[in-house]
C-alpha cells in the first residue's frame, strides 16, 4: 500500500443547468479537501479528469481546479483523458505520483457537463470513444454499438433479456438510496423487462432501462502517501491499483469477452493478495445492462456465457454474497464521463468508512471498483481497504 484516499466530495449527478464545468470543479475541489482537513497550500499535484470531446467549449481545464483556494496557484496540475475511465485515469494518476515520492498529497477531480448539448451532438461527441474509422457509422451511437454486443451476446448464449431487466431493476432499486443519483425510483423488474412507451427498445435488444443516463456531475477524492494518511482522520488505502489497455478496434477482439477487464481484475486481486469472494462490494461500469453482465464473467464471479446466474440467484444483490453496484450504478446514479471513475472511489470510501447511509453493505470492508474506456479498452481496477 502506497497511497490512500483521506478525503472526498461529490454533486448530485444530473441536469444541472446552473452549473457550468468551471463551478462543478472549483466546489468538489474545495469540499474534498476541507473534507480531508488538508490546507490547499499542502498539496502538490492536481490531476483533473475531463472528457469532454466537445461537450464544453472550453477546453485546457486542469487549471480551473486552482481556483478552488489561491493557495493552490502555481502547484502542478495535469487533466487526463481515457474515455469513460477517465476519473480513474485521475485518480491512478495520482496514485503514480505518490508511488514515485514525487508527491505526497495529490488532488484527483473528475468532471462532465453533457446536458447543455444538443442530443444528436451528444452520440456524435461519444463515438470520439469508439474507433471512428470502422465504428463511427454503427446506427444508435453508443448505444448502438452495446446493442450489437447484446445481440450478439444472445446469439452465443441464448436471449439475456430477464437477466439485463433483472439488472436494471437491482440498480435502480439501489439509487433510491443514493442522494447524489440522478434518478432515485424504484423501476421494478417488469417496467424494466417490458416494451412500453416509456421503455422503448434502442439499439437491438437494449431498451432505455438498459442504458446510463447523459448526466452533469463531479467528484474529487484527496490521496496521501500512508505516512501523511494515518495522521489525518480517516483513511482508505489502495491495496492494488491495476491499469490495463486493449486494443481499441473492436474487429481485433473478442468483444464477448472483455478481456482486458479480466486481466486487470486478475492482476489487481494477485497484487492485494486477495481473491473475489474476499471482497465485501464491488461499484463496476453499468453504462449499459450487457456490461455489467459481461463484467460478471470477467471479474470470475461465473463462468463465460454464466452470468446471468450472478444476478438471477441474488448474488449481486445489495444484501447478496457479492453486492455489485449498491450505489445504483451508472444506471440510476448517471454517467457524467469524467466524473464516473472518481464518484465510484468515493462512494466505495464511503462504504468502508460507515459512511454511506441508505446505500451502506453491512460490514463492508473491502471494495472492489472496475471502470472502463469504450468497450472494455481502457481498464481500471482499484481494490480498497480502510487502515483508519
């Protein structure tokens, strides 16, 4: 263990037309580290996760974190770019730079304003995450592209509709609790697995329950060397932080597999000494239903072509043997790009700390978070402990 989180502060996520990026970052910034009781003067690297991809006119945003305190003018600061892991991207930035003495105290932000564009620029700005040349023209956008993986899920391993419907409903079931989700309401499993006016299918077999929300939000999380981190009032240390990039085409993969989740939850669990079933939660990437059930697959939970057994048998429920996004996931909480990766670190500090009120697993002791880039490209794990 080299870094820990000892501080942390998030919006609520949603349509938040009286914010602009700029307010977003300089409140959560501010509030993280008045969380963590660390003067702004103490800190010695910012990284700032944004993706924009045109969603903001303004761009070159690492700076706008130094306007949280003047203390923080001319400390360094970085904004970082990986697609939908980009919070994360931040936040193993951060870690980085602790782990190579160069800082001791790191501010990680994560940010996205989506809303205030137009909703045919909004699938054009996410395709920027697919691999344009071949993927750019697939109809429905990013949802288009998880529709195709669905069907073609189905077509391996028979009709997956109950599963995802069963999925969706565990999520939005969740959110009620969560006070920072943009949709807390309890959608119940037959909403979620019927066609309806409100519940249209939207790219193959996808209905909207089955895809995230286009949201505005932000979180930060303050890291610390272990030394500096056990003498502030709380800490979560990482017991491993695994970074694992694949292949951007999709033609080049296995698309049903999501290989580079899998070598990155292996990697992340050897390198903590752990196994899955030694985890108390795990918040992993729900942008849409198909994800979370190939992510069973891949984190080991069940065997490939399996994981629908994971959810049918309860055992991703809030109160099952390995509670999957108690937090209501991108699904119900929302998908502000850059903010995702840094609100599933703190939500799961929260967790460890007691201090996730409705959404809290009983005895959560360690965490598991899997956030990713395009389809299973960019891959992060983080497996988190408290040590005080």
């Amino acid at each position: 263990m080299t870094a820990a989180i000892v501080g942390w502060a998030h919006t609520a996520f949603g349509r938040l037309t009286d914010e602009t990026v700029e307010s977003l970052i300089v409140r959560v910034a501010g509030e993280a580290l008045a969380d963590a009781g660390i003067a702004a003067r103490d800190v010695d690297e910012i990284v700032l996760g944004h993706f924009n991809a045109g969603f903001s006119a303004q761009d070159f945003t690492a700076s706008l974190v130094l306007q949280a305190s003047p203390d923080l003018r001319f400390k360094r600061a970085v904004r970082v770019e990986n697609a939908c892991a980009t919070g994360s991207a931040a936040v193993h930035q951060g870690i980085r730079a602790i782990e190579a003495r160069a800082a001791r105290i790191v501010l990680a932000v994560g940010v996205e304003q989506m809303t205030t564009t137009p909703a045919a620029e909004i699938g054009r700005n996410l395709l920027k995450a697919s691999y344009v040349r071949d993927e750019a023209d697939i109809d429905g956008g990013f949802a288009g592209i998880f529709g195709k993986i669905a069907g073609l899920y189905f077509q391996k391993w028979g009709d997956q509709s109950d599963a995802l419907a069963m999925i969706a409903a565990k999520n939005h079931k969740n959110g009620v609790g969560n006070p920072y989700a943009q949709m807390r309401k309890d959608l119940g499993f037959e909403f979620c697995r019927t066609e309806s006016e409100k519940n249209p299918f939207v790219a193959g077999p996808l209905k909207r329950t089955d895809c995230s929300l286009v949201s505005d939000g932000a979180a930060a999380v303050v890291l610390a060397d272990i030394e500096t981190a056990l003498r502030l009032n709380k800490a979560v240390a990482f017991r491993a932080a695994e970074h694992v990039q694949d292949f951007l085409p999709m033609s080049k993969r296995d698309i049903l597999k999501f290989e580079g989740c899998a070598q990155a939850w292996h990697g992340a669990l050897r390198k903590a000494g752990l196994t899955l079933g030694d985890l108390s939660l795990v918040e992993t990437h729900d942008c849409f239903t198909v994800a979370e059930l190939i992510e069973y697959e891949a984190m080991g939970l069940t065997a490939e072509g399996d994981g629908a057994r994971a959810i049918k048998e309860g055992w991703t429920q809030k109160d099952g043997k390995l509670p999957v996004n108690p937090s209501g996931g991108l699904k119900a909480k929302g998908h502000p790009i850059g903010a995702t990766g840094v609100s599933m670190h703190a939500l799961t500090a929260m967790q460890l700390t007691g201090t996730a009120g409705d959404l809290q697993v009983k005895n959560a002791r360690l965490g598991g978070i899997f956030n990713m880039g395009g389809t299973a490209v960019a891959n992060y794990v983080s497996i988190l402990e408290r040590i005080k």
